[in-house]
C-alpha cells in the first residue's frame, strides 16, 4: 500500500511540474517589445473574412530604426494557410505614424505618412 501511495504522489509531482512549465511557457512568449527597435504596435485591421482569405494588417512604430530587426519582428506577427495576408508597415517614432487604418490598400494616408519598411508574409494554400 505505501509503494502504491509513493508511485501516486510521484506522479503528481511530475505532472504538476510539467502544467507549470507549460504555464511559464505560456506567459513567457517573446513579444515585438523584447526585440531590438524599440518596437510598438499603434494600429491594426483585419478583413472579417467573409469570402477569401484573412487579411491583417499592422502599423508599427519604431524608436531605434538602425537597430531595428523589422523581419524577427513581423515574424511574430500571425500568417495562416488559406490564401491569407500579412502586411507590416514600419513607421519611424519620430514622424507622426497612422494610427487607423483600412483594410484597402493603400491602408493609410501616404501623402501624410511615410512607412519605413515594409514587410509581407502570406500564408501557403
């Protein structure tokens, strides 16, 4: 009886050590603000997919363009299967940045604003 009570309680251990790695995990995903460029998102839209495939996108605001790592940070943005599209325009802090956009292109105002990289992902079909 103890041999069996001491198999139990080792099995709890090891399955509550693994639900907290996997919470940790979780909360601990890298995000566009631990990347170098001082990133922040200031806008976004997506399409509400009603026939064709998604698509999103972003208006990001830089604060250090020379460091900036633009394609580890549109990495982390999301792309599906399916014929889906993912547009990231980069727009330096210091010069005024859309902070709305529309889901047809050009997506914001580009006699008002100038994007500094731009960056397309697709997804595969």
């Amino acid at each position: 009886m103890i041999r069996k009570n001491k198999k139990l309680w080792l099995l709890a251990i090891a399955l509550l050590v693994v639900l907290v790695y996997a919470l940790w995990d979780s909360f601990n995903q890298p995000g566009i603000d631990s990347l170098p460029g001082q990133f922040e998102e200031v806008a976004f839209v997506r399409n509400e997919q009603n026939k064709g495939g998604i698509i999103r996108v972003y208006a990001i605001s830089v604060g250090d363009p020379d460091k900036a790592d633009y394609q580890a940070c549109a990495d982390l943005f999301p792309v599906n299967d399916f014929n889906s599209t993912t547009k990231v325009f980069f727009f330096d802090k210091n010069y005024p940045y859309p902070t709305t956009l529309t889901i047809d292109p050009p997506h914001y105002d580009t006699a008002r604003y100038q994007a500094i990289n731009i960056v397309k992902r697709t997804g595969k079909k």
